[in-house]
C-alpha cells in the first residue's frame, strides 16, 4: 500500500518540479528576447528571482523519493541514462551558478555572458526532460531490471518532437508568468507573445500524440491509452486557454493554466503505465512495476509516515513565498539573481 | 583494482570534498548570521543590519556552489554507485530521502524568503525565517551523517535475499557512529565559519580599510569564540574516535586490538584479500590534526592581544589570521579522507565491497568522460565563486547587494563609495520593522512605480506581511 503512497509522491514533486521551475526555464529561454532594455530585464529578473531556489528544489527532493523510496528506478532509469543525467546535471549546476553569479558583478559584459549560459542551460534541460518524457513514454529496453538505453532511442520521433515540445510549452508558461508578474508594457508584450507560442505549442503536443501512436514502439508502451489522451487533450486546452486567461486580467488562472499543461506529462506518464513504473520492450515479464521498483514495505511504511507529516509545512512555506511575493514587479524592485 | 573503480572513486571525492568545502563554511556562516540579525531583531540596531547583509551575502555566495555540487552529489549515487542503491538502498536512500524533503526543501523555500525579504518582511519575521533555515541546514547534517554513519557502521538491517532490509529504525537513527560525526562536524563547521569571520575582519583591521568599527565588532565576536570550537572539535573528534575504533577498527590498523580478528572474520566471509585501508587515510589523520594545533595557539594568542584593541596595531598577527583561513579547509578535507579512506575497501563496512557498490557494466569511458565533466565544471565554478567571495569581502559592507534597497540598486554602481544610499536606508529601516500593523496591505503595493523618491525613508517600509 504505502508504495502507492511513494509513487503518488514522487508524482507530486516531478509535477511541481516541470510547473514551478518550468517558469525558471522558460524564463531563461525566452527572457532575454522578451525584454526590449536593461530595465526590462531587471523586471524579469525580479519576477521570478525570489521563486528560483524554491523551485529547483522540487527535483532535488524528487531525487530524494527515487534515492529512498524507489532504489529500483534509481539503479535502473539513473545509471540507463548516464549520458543524459550527466548532461542535465552538468547543466543544472551551470545554471545555478549562472543565475547566482550574474548580478554579483556590475557590467554589460559580466552579465551578458552568465545571460547567455543561462539561457543554454535552461534550453538544455527543457530539451532533456522533453526527450526523457518522450522515451519513457513508449517501451525501453529493460530486462531483469537494468536499463541500457542506445543514444539512438533518444533520437527516434516521439523523444525529438517531445523535446521541442517541452521548450515550446516552457516558453510560454514563462510568458504567461510574465504576463501576470510583470508591470507595464513588458506584461503586454508577454501577452501577445504568450498568444503567438500557444498554438504552436499546442500543435507540436498534438503531434507528439500522434507520432506515439503511429510509432509501435511508443504505441506499445501505452498500457492504458485512454486516460493519457483525455490528459492530453485536457494540457491542449489548458495551453490555449492560458494565454486568453492572461489578456483578461485573470492573474491567479492564468499561470495555473499553462503550469497544469507543464506538469502534464507527469500525469500522462503515471496514467499510461499504471500498475507498471516502466514498460519493458522485450515483453511484459520485464516490465517494472511500481511496487518492484519501490523499496521494502519496511522502510516506506516507517518513513512515509515522517514524510507526510512534514509534507503541509513544506506546502506552507512555498505558499508563503508565494504570498509574499504575489505583487507585480518592475525594475526597481528587488532583483538579487 | 581496475580503471572504472578507480575513476569512480576518483569522480565521488573531487565532487564530495567540493561540496563539503561549501557546506562547512555555510554552515559556520548562518550561525553567526543568526546570531548578527537576532541582535539587529531586538536592538534594532542598524550596525547590526549591516553585519547581517555584508557576512550574508558572502554566505550567499559561497552557497551558491553548495547546492550546485550537492546536486551532482546527490545523482552521482544513481549514476555511478547503484550496487549500493541496489544492495543498501532501502536503508541508505532513507535518511537521504528525508534530508532532501524535510531539510533541504524546506532550507531552499525559507532561503529565497530570506534573500528578498529584506524590507519588505517585518524585522522579526524576517529573523525567524533565518532561524529556520540555519535550524533546517544543521537537521541535513544529522540526516546526511545518518546515511553516511550506515556506511561505517551499519546498524538496524537484516539482509533478507541478498538485500538489506530496514529492521530497526530508531537504531539507524540513534547510530553512535553518525551522532559523533554529527557532533564532531558541526564543531568543525563552526570553526571554519570563525576563521572566515577571523580572516576577513583581520584583512580589513591590517589595511586600515576605514571600517575599522564594523569589524572590530565581527572580530569581537569570532576571535574568543574560535579556540573554544578548536578545543571542542578536537574533543568531540576523540569521542567519535572511542567509537569507531571499535566499529571500524581496520581504519585504525595495527593500532587498534582488535584490527587482526576482524580481518581474520572478512576473509573466512568474503575471502582472502585486503582489509586495511590505503596509507593515505593515515597521511589524513595527520593532516587533520596538525592544523587543530595551529588553528588553537594562534586564536588563543590573537585573544591575548584583544585588551584595548592591541590587536588592530599587530600587523604581523592580523596578517597571519588571514592567512590561517587555510587551515580549516585542510583539516575539513583531510578528516573526510581519513573518514571515507578509511573504511575501504567497504562501502558499508564489513557488508558491501566498494568494487560491488558500482553500477554494473560501466565502461571506464563513460566515467572518464563524466569525471571530466563534473571536474572541469566544478573546478571553473569553484574559482569563479572564491573569486567572487574574495571581491565581496575585499570591498566591504558598502559593496553589500544583499537586502539593498531598490532606489540604491542602480545598475552603472560598482564598489564601494555609496555612502549616502546607506544613510538613506538607515533611516528607513529604523521604524520599518515596527511600523503599522501591515496586515491589510495588498500585495499590489509592491509596485512602486508611481514616484520614485529615493530618499524618501518611507520607501523600503513597503510590507507584504
């Protein structure tokens, strides 16, 4: 039971990950462009700057779940796809120092330079978790529990166009952010820009879908393709909405719009798997069930309980930041990153 | 041992002692922050205020890389080390998996509240969030050493199928081992936050940099403090020592009783080979200690010289507690070598060999080529941070961005010399704290936007909650 529990939670802090530092990566990907001056790009920073440590942190404490509640995922996806953790985690640590460093120094140049490592490192990982969604999506090959993914996997369509979809889907959750963030004309040109990226993000996630379809190796690993279509459709018209949502004012619906359609592949991934964690290719006996892949009952059972208990404090800090924080900002705000 | 071993290792001690070396400092930091902005709370004292932003914000930025390569650290356990995860992860990963959800998530939130908090928080909500996440960064130490004290000295499993399985959690959490490393580190750490404090008011004191007040009074508060933690830490360090000369006598060699019968026990499990650690974990025991002794005379003598300030007038002293910065950060690393060093050749001692603990099939390829990624990253990072630390603390409090009001944050502002915004937050954050209740007023507010008045000393009073 409690390895239900686990997965639920795993789920919760991978979905708040993608929505909230969505916002961050998005930002970095489109921030610069969006900005027309120096102004402007102090107002972006101060928009998103006071949520940037407490939004990464959501993947570190879903790395924390995979390290203590599922040892099975963590010695098979994490070692099976050395290439791809190494580059997101290279990139990870590039971004934080990135963001932490810009503004320590006065300068065009100085910044300029740490912007742009910023925004290859936001680029980067939107791209790596877009290719991520898109392989587990589909069977892997797994057997006996241990993961040996070919570069190649990554290559096939479902992962590429996956990928392109998460940066697209990023860009305009940033704009949306921005659109109910920021103040004056930057907030006007994150909605018109918002209203630009949303069809095209729509169109890639739509045509993601039916590249999983018409590919029999992703096709294959939709165990139960129902729920993931109605989700699917459910992320398509959340990112339709949330630009229009934007335009009218709608500053809480908005960004809740476009961060459901971020955190979406979560819930497609769960939905299209459920009772497996991952679908083997070489047949359904290789298949990694969620409660293999959990650790013993024995130690979930005794620190799920702590983890839980724990859980509405945390949740309170993170609305508190986001109370506190709930203003529109401009350029003489704060902007410490 | 082969090459993919060797590269492993090698990768899992450049990024630990990487880390570690952020991690000590940050945590001597925050706890002289939390001690600083307590006395700005109840004063309301801005010398106080001060103090607070300058030694914050080289605590920011030295945090920076901390949580960059405890990133890095945290993957690395899947990545390289997933015999371990495999074999131990049902009571390894768990104490990993609370510090990263209970401390770590909980440090990070509070954290960013703390950094754009200022003015714009009340003064005492403002001090409890630091609170919090000095009180959240010492929990991960505790929860990191449990995780690591299981390594050393397994306690509260059985091992059912080839698998250990958690038997006995109030064991694994009361682990003699972890809690006299906990103990021991947490000296430490605040020895390596003193000799910051020390090294840097020291700098100043000796080049008569014209802030003689404000780090006279860090100094005030380090200097007597610092052989105190020096003598604690040793003393901690001999308790752990009675404890694990017992629990991993192989570490100690020849020196301790009863090193040949454990042996003699591994080899009758696991078969012939070699029990005993590398020399170098022997080299590290001496390194560790050796600096303790200059790091205690030094202090206890720069102590002496604190009547009537003797101290600022000894060039040659302030000098060398500038350079002792060095010592700590020696006796950090060398005591995780001889910790980790140690236990070899063990990942969990006398349970699971390090040449088991490593992901099946890696090639020495991927792990080259991922060592150099992690080591050239990091090693870039790393001297860009300490140069950034060392420009900060060179420059002075009037150099501080940390909590700087907006109407001082202009863009073209580089170094010290902005004496008058100074005057002008002093002013303002005099009443801030205290000012109206501050209950009812919407978030909107934080949009000045209408009139920028930067002198007005109303302006940073702008609350939220």
């Amino acid at each position: 039971m409690w390895h239900i529990v686990w997965y639920t939670l795993l789920g919760l802090l991978l979905a708040g990950y993608l929505a909230l530092d969505g916002i961050t990566l998005g930002t970095g990907i489109v921030g610069r462009a969006l900005a027309r001056d120096e102004a402007e790009r102090r107002t972006v920073a101060a928009a998103t700057g006071p949520f940037f440590l407490g939004n990464e942190v959501w993947l570190i404490a879903a790395g924390g779940i995979v390290l203590g509640g599922f040892p099975g995922l963590e010695s098979s996806v994490i070692s099976g796809l050395y290439p791809l953790v190494v580059l997101a985690v290279g990139a990870l640590l590039v971004r934080e120092a990135a963001t932490q460093f810009r503004r320590r120094v006065p300068g065009a140049r100085w910044r300029g330079f740490w912007d742009g490592l910023v925004l290859l490192t936001c680029l980067l990982l939107a791209l790596t978790w877009g290719a991520l969604g898109g392989a587990l999506l589909g069977t892997l090959p797994l057997r006996g529990g241990h993961l040996d993914i070919d570069p190649s996997l990554l290559l096939r369509p479902v992962p590429v166009l996956s990928a392109l979809t998460a940066v697209a889907v990023f860009a305009l959750h940033a704009t949306v952010f921005l659109a109910v963030r920021a103040a004056g004309p930057l907030a006007e040109r994150a909605v018109s820009a918002a209203g630009r990226l949303a069809p095209a993000a729509a169109g890639l996630a739509v045509l993601t879908a039916a590249a999983a379809v018409a590919d029999g190796n992703a096709r294959d690993g939709l165990l139960s393709p129902l729920p993931a279509a109605l989700l699917l459709l459910a992320a398509v018209a959340a990112l339709l909405l949330a630009p229009r949502l934007a335009a009218h004012g709608r500053r809480g619906l908005a960004p809740l719009a476009s961060g459901f359609a971020a955190l979406a592949p979560v819930l497609i991934l769960g939905a299209a798997h459920y009772p497996q964690a991952l679908v083997s290719g070489a047949g359904p006996h290789e298949n990694l069930s969620v409660a293999e892949a959990a650790a013993d009952p024995s130690t979930l059972g005794v620190v799920g309980p702590v983890v839980l208990f724990v859980l509405p404090v945390l949740l309170a800090f993170q609305a508190m930041q986001w109370w506190a924080f709930r203003g529109r900002t401009d350029d003489r705000s704060p902007a410490y990153f | 041992m082969d090459d993919v071993l060797v590269l492993a290792r090698l990768q899992f001690a450049i990024t630990a002692i990487a880390h570690y070396v952020f991690v000590a400092l940050t945590l001597g930091l925050v706890t002289y922050l939390v001690v600083m902005q307590t006395r700005w709370a109840v004063t309301g004292d801005e010398r106080h205020r001060r103090q607070t932003r300058f030694w914050g914000q080289l605590y920011l930025v030295n945090y920076a890389l901390g949580i960059g390569t405890g990133i890095v650290m945290e993957f690395q356990f899947g990545l390289v080390w997933s015999g371990l995860t495999h074999y131990t992860g049902n009571v390894f990963g768990a104490p990993l998996a609370i510090e990263t959800l209970v401390a770590f998530f909980a440090e990070s939130t509070l954290l960013g509240l703390w950094i754009f908090g200022w003015d714009r928080m009340g003064r005492v909500a403002h001090t409890v969030v630091l609170w919090l996440v000095a009180l959240t960064a010492w929990s991960s130490v505790y929860f990191v050493l449990t995780a690591n004290g299981f390594l050393n000295h397994p306690v509260g499993y059985e091992i059912v199928d080839g698998q250990v399985r958690l038997t006995d959690f109030t064991a694994l959490l009361t682990n003699t081992n972890a809690l006299s490393a906990t103990a021991h580190i947490m000296a430490g750490s605040m020895v390596t936050g003193s000799f910051f404090v020390i090294a840097v008011s020291a700098w100043h004191l000796r080049r008569r940099t014209g802030h003689e007040e404000f780090f006279w009074s860090s100094m005030k508060l380090a200097l007597p403090l610092a052989p105190v933690f020096v003598a604690l830490t040793a003393a901690l360090g001999g308790v752990q020592i009675g404890f694990s000369v017992e629990q991993t006598p192989t570490k100690y060699g020849e020196r301790s009783p009863e090193t040949a019968a454990v042996v003699r026990g591994f080899t009758e499990r696991f078969g012939p080979g070699d029990y005993l650690p590398p020399e170098i974990s022997r080299t590290a025991e001496v390194l560790m200690v050796i600096p303790a002794l200059f790091m205690g005379a030094l202090t206890v003598l720069a102590v002496l010289f604190m009547v009537k300030r003797n101290l600022i007038r000894r060039k040659v002293l302030l000098w060398l507690l500038t350079a002792a910065l060095v010592l700590p950060y020696l006796s950090n690393v060398s005591g995780w070598v001889f910790r980790e060093v140690g236990r070899q050749p063990w990942a969990v001692y006398g349970v699971l060999k390090t040449e088991d603990a490593i992901t099946p099939g890696l090639t020495s390829g991927t792990v080259l080529t991922s060592l150099l990624v992690f080591g050239g990253l990091v090693a870039l990072l790393v001297l860009v941070d300490w140069a950034l630390l060392l420009r900060f603390a060179r420059r002075g409090p009037d150099a501080t961005q940390l909590g700087r009001a907006p109407e001082e944050d202009g863009e073209d502002r580089d170094g010290p010399g902005g004496g008058a915004g100074r005057a002008g937050g002093a002013g303002g954050t005099g009443g801030a704290g205290e000012a109206g209740g501050g209950s009812g007023v919407p978030g909107q507010t934080t949009a000045p936007g209408v009139s920028s008045s930067p002198t007005s000393p109303s302006s940073p009073t702008i609350r939220t909650f």
